[in-house]
C-alpha cells in the first residue's frame, strides 16, 4: 500500500508562498496554494521594487549577513530557472550628496565585503549615457539585480503546478483549524480542506490569521509607494539610487520608482506620482514621453530586530511562518531551507529567531 503525501497548505500567493511552493512541491507532496486574489502577487509582492541588493543592510548585523546569503544564492535560481534571465537585469548605481558621503558609502561596503567598484564621471556616464546630472562618482555594484517580481513569482508557481502543486486563486481563509493542538484543516469560502501542515505566507494576512489561533507575531507594518510610469524607449541601463530618485527601469520600457511613504504625507499617491515627472525630465534626457501608470502602496511586513519570521511555531504543531522583508530577496533563499526542516526536519540555521 502507497505511503500517504505530505499534505500541505500554503496561504498567499505573493514572494514567499510560491517560493515555498516550488520548493516543497513533489511527487511525495500534495501542495496547495490558496490565494485570496485572481492571480499571483496580487499583494505586497506585486508593489515591490525589485532589487535585489545588500547594499540597504546594516553591515555587521545579523539581517545583513543573511541579506548576502540570500543574495550569493540568486544565480543558482536563475539557472534553475533560466526564463527569469528575460525579465531581469544586473547593476546598480549609488552615489550621496557628496563626493565625500559616496566615498564613505564606498568604503563602508568594501569593507562588509560586498562586490562594489567606486567610479567616476567618465565611467558613470558610459554606463548611463541618458542621466544629465551625472555625479563625481557612485557605487557600482554588478552584483545586484534588478527583477520583475510579478513575473517571478508566476515563474514559481508555473513550476510549482509543473511539479504537481495546486493553486486555488479568489478563494478566502477563514480559519485555520486544530485538532488536539495540531492543525487539521484549513476553511475556505469554497469548503475545507484536510492538511498535515499550514504555511502561513499571506504577508500582512499572516498577522491577523495567526491572532485568530492566539499567536501574535509582532509584525509592524511599514508602507512603501511604487511608481509605475510607461515609456515607448529605454533610457535607463541599471537601477539607480540618488538624493533624488530610486529608479529602473525593466526590459519592457517601463520605469518603476520606488518612495518611503508616511500616513501624515498631505499628497496622494498619484499626485507624488505626477510631480515626479518633473524631477526624471530634470535627472535624464529622455527619448519619449513618460505617462504615470499606476501609483500603489505596498505595507511591507517588518519586524522590531529587521529578521523574518520563519519556522514552525510552538503554539500549534504542524503551524509554519514565512514572512518578512525584504521578501524578494530572502524568499527563494528561504524557502529552500525551510523545505528541508518541513519534509526532512532538519534544523536550518536561518539567521533569525524562532517564531
């Protein structure tokens, strides 16, 4: 008599369902992926800028250090994955104010490490030949990529279902249910759905379905505004980060800002995003006109010690977390690890607490 599949369920669609999807899914697995929206990425995911970088941690600290592992693990996934070389792209640009902060910034990253290259007027302008306020000098780093996080996680979860996972899209948790401290089931607005294991990968939806079982995580919410602009012609060649602009733009001419958002901001989105319009004619010769296409907030998933969350919980056996930002860059990482200790319960050391 066959043995019995793992059945697991994994709520959200977004970075870290799919990345944990496509490392869970086999023929020794029954994955289900139970998505509230009508596609992928529906959420946070889809309002991400798509870096991929460490040059945002704090060098020497414990996010950091797994920033860098994460990232050194992105090149093995684009060579499982060889489509996501159609949608993504690598280097970035990074200079201050000053000459004198962006040797700084130079020096503090070298130091950590990090694969980084201080360059000049000349060289900033071969690389960028459409930026008209070209700096002194910047932080070039080849190593960072620049990602369409959409397509990504529909890259996952296509390879995921190729594996045999299911997905089940406009479909609502309503609450997660336990037998004897274990989790049994998962309700849906379509019925119930029998499980061994729960992964809780919903973002900002983790929080709330873990308070339901009396677990509160600690999550802080931290908002985040993407722009998203439509251009006929490329202009820009990597992702660029100045005093005034965080900007990229993708293979398909669009071009993505991204902005620290604060509730007591007195503009709307939209607004912000159509006065930016001014600052790229400023910054950059552009070939065509730029049209605002869509001005979103995403609320990020933090944490007080800037850790994710990830690994079983004590409260409830067969209950698994998986959040955190930033969820681009530690996801597939992530997720590969957390898959070992979910199928083979080995103990991964993944650089942060237990949930």
């Amino acid at each position: 008599m066959p043995l019995q599949k793992r059945r697991i369920v994994i709520i959200g669609a977004g970075i870290f369902g799919t990345a944990m999807a496509y490392h869970l899914a086999s023929p020794k697995t029954d994955v289900v992926v139970i998505e509230s929206g009508p596609k992928p990425a529906c959420g946070v995911t889809g309002r991400a800028f798509g870096w991929i970088n460490t040059v945002h941690g704090v060098p020497g600290s414990e996010s950091h250090a797994l920033w860098r592992k994460a990232v050194s693990d992105y090149p093995a996934l684009i060579q499982d994955l060889p489509e996501m070389s159609g949608f993504s792209r690598h280097g970035s640009l990074l200079w201050h104010a000053t000459t004198q902060e962006t040797e700084q910034l130079f020096a503090t990253r070298q130091d950590a490490g990090e694969a980084v290259e201080l360059v000049d007027r000349t060289t900033i302008s071969r690389l960028e030949p459409h930026l008209r306020n070209v700096p002194d000098a910047a932080v070039f780093s080849s190593d960072d990529i620049a990602i369409d996080p959409i397509r990504l996680v529909g890259t996952l979860l296509d390879a995921a279902q190729t594996r045999g996972a299911t997905v089940r899209f406009d479909e609502t948790v309503t609450s997660i249910e336990t037998t004897n401290g274990h989790v049994s089931a998962v309700r849906t607005s379509a019925g119930l759905i029998e499980t061994d294991c729960v992964i809780l990968a919903a973002g900002p939806g983790t929080d709330m379905l873990g308070k339901q079982l009396g677990i509160d995580i600690g999550m802080v919410l931290s908002p985040a505004l993407l722009l998203r602009y439509a251009c006929d012609s490329p202009f820009i060649r990597h992702i660029l980060d100045g005093p005034r602009v965080e900007v990229r733009q993708s293979l398909d001419n669009t071009v993505f800002i991204a902005m620290s958002w604060h509730a007591d901001m007195e503009e709307t989105p939209s607004i912000i995003g159509e006065s930016i319009l001014s600052v790229l004619a400023d910054e950059f010769d552009l070939p065509s006109p730029l049209s605002l296409i869509s001005a979103e907030i995403g609320h990020r998933p933090t944490f007080e010690d800037k850790l994710p969350r990830i690994g079983f919980v004590a409260e409830v056996k067969g209950l698994y977390l998986a959040t955190g930002h930033p969820g681009l860059i530690l996801a597939p990482y992530l997720a590969r690890l957390a898959a070992r200790e979910i199928l083979h319960g080995e103990t991964p050391e993944f650089g942060s607490p237990s949930p």
